[in-house]
C-alpha cells in the first residue's frame, strides 16, 4: 500500500485523476444530494432527481464538444473494448452484403485491438499501419489505402499505451463515416465533431469514473445494426430511450456531470488545450534535454495525454519509480506489454504536478 | 425535486437504498482511501491499492453466499439486460448443431424480457408461463415442459415488476445447467449455489450501485460460447483476466465490498433473510388487512422484496403518492407497464422505514 502524508500527483493511465473540486462535492452530496434525502447512488434512474442531473450532463457535454444538433449522445456500459464489438455490430449493416468490409488504421496497442476484435464480425482492411515502425507515428494520409464503399473508417486518434496522437481529423472520399476511439483524450483539445460518424470513449481518463462509455453518433448512423447486436447495445434502441434501456450507471454520469461543469467553469476545452499544450510542452523538453530519457516518438504525433518514455539505463528503473514514489509522483510505470515509464498528464492533472515530475527527472538524470 | 428536512425511506425499485454505514464512509474515504492520497476512483485498477478492495470484495461475496471452489466470480458490466444476450451468447455453443434450444419459465416483466432477447441466438421453448394468469403465481414445477438435452434452463427467481419470487430452486433431468436471473434478491435469502450452472445479477438492488453485474458462473459452462460473442462480454475471457479484461467499475466493485462487509458484520444473509421475511410479513399484512389495498400475488411466489399493490379506488393514486411524500417515504409509485403502487424493501431498508409505511397505509385507509 502507499502511504503517502502529502499531496500526491497521479500519473495513472486510467481510471486517473480527478478533479480535487470535484472529490469535494461528491463527499459533500454523498449522504443527501440537494436536500433530496438520498445519495445520488440510492435514486430511481427514473425520478424527477436524476433526470435533472442526467440531462444537465448531456447538455455542459454538448456544449464542451460542441456537438451538433444532428448528433446524438449516449451514455452506455462496457468500455472502448466494449465498443470494438460494438461498433461492427451497429455499423456492418451499412454493407450492401456481408461480411461488410470495414477500414482501420492501426498506430498502436488500441486499434490493434480493435481490428482484432473487428474481425469477429466484418472483412477488416488495415489501410494504414505503422506497427513496423515500433508505432511510433501516425501513417502519412496520403499513403492510407481506403476501400471505396467501406462500411466505416476506424482510427484511434490517441493511443494511451503508445503515446501516439493524431494532429488531425481524417479526411475520407464519399460517404464513408470515419469513426474515432477518443477514449484517452477527449476533451482535451478542440475537435470539430462534424468531421466524424461516431466517436467514442471509455469515461476513466478524461471524463469520469471506469464504468461510463460515451457515444456520440451521428443521426443516420443508427440503422445500421446486424440481428446479431444485442439489444442492449444498439444505438438507436439506447438513444430511443434516452439512454435508459437498461439501468445506466447513474453515479458514473453524475460524476461525469460534475466534471463537465467543472470544465466550463475552468473556460471549456479550449483552456484546456491551451493547459494541455503547455503541460506536453514542459515534460517533452525535460525528456529531450539530454539522452538520459527518451521518447521514441515522432514530436509531431507526439501526445498531449500520454507520455512513454524509456531510460536510457534500464537497470535504473526500479531505483527510478521508487524515489518518484517517495515524492509523491504515483503509478509512473510503464504499460507492461511496452515497459519502461509512462506518465499520463489528462486534463485533471495539475501543471503542477508535472513540474514536480520535471523537477524529479533533472534531478534523477544528475543535472 | 424533493426537498426534505427529515430522514426518507426510499421504497425504489432500483438503484434503491444503501446502508448509511456504507454511504458514510464511502464520503469519509472520498478524496483519500486509507491514507494512499488517491480517492478509489482514480486508482489504476491493475495497482495494489484497487487489487485488494477487488479481492476482497471478492471474498466477502464468497463466503456470503457460500459459493463452493468450482464456481467463479465475474464482475461485468452491462446490467441484467445485457446478460439477457450475454448469456445466450456464452452458452449456446453447448448445443452440438445450431441454433441452439433453451427452456424459459416466464413469470413476469425480466422473463419475458429475457426470452425476447435470447431468440436473436437460440430457439426458444417457453416450458411454462403464468402469463395467462397476470404473472401471479410462479407456475408448479410439474406441469414444466422442459427440453431433455436444453442447452439450459432459464429462470428469473425474483421478479421486480410483478413481484413475484421462487420459493423452491428449479431441479432439472440431466445435464442442463439452471440460469438463474437474481437482479432483486441476491443476497436477501439463503441460496444452495450449487443447483444452479449461472447465477447473475444487476447490482443496483441488494448490492450497489447500478453499472455492475455480478456473474457466478461452474467452470463447465466457461467454453460454450458462440464465435460471435463480443470478447469483453466472454466469460473464460473475463474469468482468465481476473475480470480485468477491459476497465472494470472500479468505483461500484469499491462500494459492492462495502455493502458485502456490513452485511457480513450484521451476520450475513441468514440474518438478512431473518429480517427479510418480517419485513415482507409486517407489510403484506397491512396490504391483507381488509380490502382497501390488493396485492394480486399468490400469497406462496409474493416477493419478499418488491411489493406491488392496488388501492380499490385507483383514483385516489395521486393523493396516496402525495401524502406518502410528505412523510418521507419515497419512490412508492408503480412500474408503469403495470401501474399501481410498489415499494422495494430490499436489505438496506431497515424495518422502520416498512413500519412508517404501513402506519401511513393504515391512516390512509382510515382503519
């Protein structure tokens, strides 16, 4: 166990820190939400009481993302793995005839899931990847061999294990809808949604607790699900009912909520690309500074969320987790199927804590 | 909104009411779980900190329901609707040709929910219903039309909607594993684990909050899935994965522990079904006192934990629920399909909560 009497900065890939504010009014609210006698855990999904809380969260969402009206939100269970079933099984239908052939670029751990997962259910065509480059960018547009006619686009376009972010939203000929994985970085920079089919995230980076999936999926993309997807599970059946065909995870949205209003009050996503920017910009210098640490990817898909890095001498990486330990800089290990360190710096992590974190670098390299 | 200034009893069907030991300390030990600075909602779930509340959560829900070696427990997410896919979808592969057949008891609302669901997958044989009847009796196990060679047995052993509930556990011929749905009443009564292949349950009733699914599941049925069956959702895959195979709902596993260790300090689900049986006797005696209110359930299958009832003039329904209101006692309207009133007295309503209920029912019918 950590025992830990100070302040602590948690560099955890998810589930990951939260806002400290937000802690605060969850503790508060616990035992008796706004005078209403219940915790917000013990209301009916039905009563006056978390609709309100429901609907507020769906509309501070809608203007953080600036959603269109044309799209929809839904709040659904199961996680971005979840969705890689998912999503073939809302999508496919659109083929003509199946298996539906579907496109993926493949950056990194996530999307390789993905297509795996895929599989199970459509022709999967890998238009792009850059997995003999150690997934260490993002393949040049030009070079992605699309499929005219292709059910749907899938790009991850932030690899939390790989580090690898897109700095741009894909461009596709013809009415084939792109369909973006933002589990690990929605919400941290501005995107233009309209650019997008669908896009999804598992809530435990930069939205809320694990447990909570966000779905955003434009209007015509809801009939398109095979016989095969589970009722519960497909998107118009949950849009349908307001996202209550089956109990939602009401305290997960509640948090989430506070969040989203949390997030307006700070200035909205456009503070925190602003914050996001300068956060990366401080821990990439500190890592680039000499070849003590290294970051093996290219800067210009560098991510903003996620940052792997090796050190140079790896026989030093436990001496190295154990003095960031000491300071307070927990869960800084690096994802096991790629080693080395990691530090995940979302939206709610102070820039605070990634100058500690610098500080702790410089001095751990001898500078 | 409710505003009020005294303690409620919330009768919801669910989510529903949690201990006030549970809540307490869940709000003590928000911002920081036993001194690590990290609240349990921003704890990576692969960190020591999350793994021991996971496991013993794990253990206290064990030895609870005496879950014997050979059966494992799963985690999941996706609610009592989900496993109405999830199921069909892990246990269909038993059949040696496809579709596969299994047997349904229809007694109610989730019965039927779940036989229309399982026929996306398998053949389905409705081997007895009390529909015919209003779903008011659980139909006697000898006129039961079963399938010799079923893949399995559906039963939904608590039924929230029509308050109804098996007094007897199914006993099949032959190699047919039971599926037992308990959403609303695990943990309320003593259970033999052993007649049944799969027990699943939502746990936004008996055992926290909504967005986590419990699944006690016999080794044997781990490997008759379908190929279509989503990865996350595969049971061998979820088990193999110690139910870390995506992100579990760290935060609602956290709180499920809690709920399981004040059970195990009130001594366990011996005591609870003890206190169960007094409160479902204190009310349905109320409900049976005259002919002012009508419970239509025979009197051996009425649910120990969702109580639907009829005032003989349905037009005084809203001055009932208002009146009901002003004292505190919350969430008593009806499911809508069926209309009425019911109140949920599942473990943490404490048997005040029934007694101010049934003093309001007495006063209210002028007795």
């Amino acid at each position: 166990m950590t025992q830990v009497s100070h302040p602590v900065f948690n560099f955890s890939a998810g589930p990951a820190v939260l806002p400290k504010e937000v802690l605060q009014q969850a503790a508060a609210e616990m035992l008796d939400w706004h005078g209403s006698g219940m915790s917000v855990m013990e209301m009916s999904h039905r009563g006056p009481e978390f609709i309100s809380i429901y609907e507020q969260a769906e509309l501070d969402l809608r203007e953080l993302l600036a959603v269109p009206a044309n799209y929809r939100i839904l709040f659904m269970q199961g996680g971005g793995l979840g969705q890689n079933a998912i999503v073939p099984l809302n999508l496919a239908g659109r083929a003509p005839q199946q298996p539906a052939t579907v496109d993926f670029v493949q950056t990194g751990s996530w999307s390789s899931k993905s297509i795996k997962e895929a599989r199970r259910y459509v022709n999967v065509n890998v238009a792009a990847s850059s997995e003999a480059n150690g997934f260490t960018a993002v393949p040049p547009q030009s070079e992605w061999k699309l499929t005219p006619g292709a059910a749907y686009l899938h790009v991850c376009t932030n690899e939390t294990i790989d580090g690898v972010e897109f700095n741009f939203a894909p461009s596709v000929q013809g009415d084939v809808p792109v369909v973006a994985d933002m589990s690990s970085h929605i919400l941290s920079r501005r995107i233009d949604v309209s650019k997008y089919g669908v896009i999804f995230a598992g809530a435990q980076k930069n939205i809320g607790p694990a447990g909570l999936t966000l779905v955003i999926v434009r209007d015509d993309l809801l009939d398109a699900a095979l016989p095969i997807c589970p009722g519960v599970f497909n998107w118009r059946a949950v849009m349908e009912a307001d996202s209550m065909l089956n109990t939602p995870p009401t305290y997960a949205i509640y948090i989430a909520g506070l969040v989203f209003a949390h997030l307006k009050k700070l200035g909205g996503v456009a503070e925190m690309e602003r914050r996001n920017i300068e956060k990366a910009r401080l821990l990439y210098a500190a890592l680039d500074a000499d070849d003590f640490y290294k970051n093996r990817v290219a800067p210009e898909y560098r991510s903003r969320m996620n940052v792997p890095f090796y050190l140079r001498d790896e026989s030093l990486n436990d001496k190295f987790l154990a003095g960031a330990k000491a300071r307070g800089l927990l869960q800084l290990k690096g994802h096991k199927s790629v080693g080395g360190m990691r530090a995940s710096i979302y939206n709610a992590m102070p820039i605070e804590g990634v100058q500690a974190l610098v500080d702790y670098l410089n001095e751990f390299a001898g500078r």
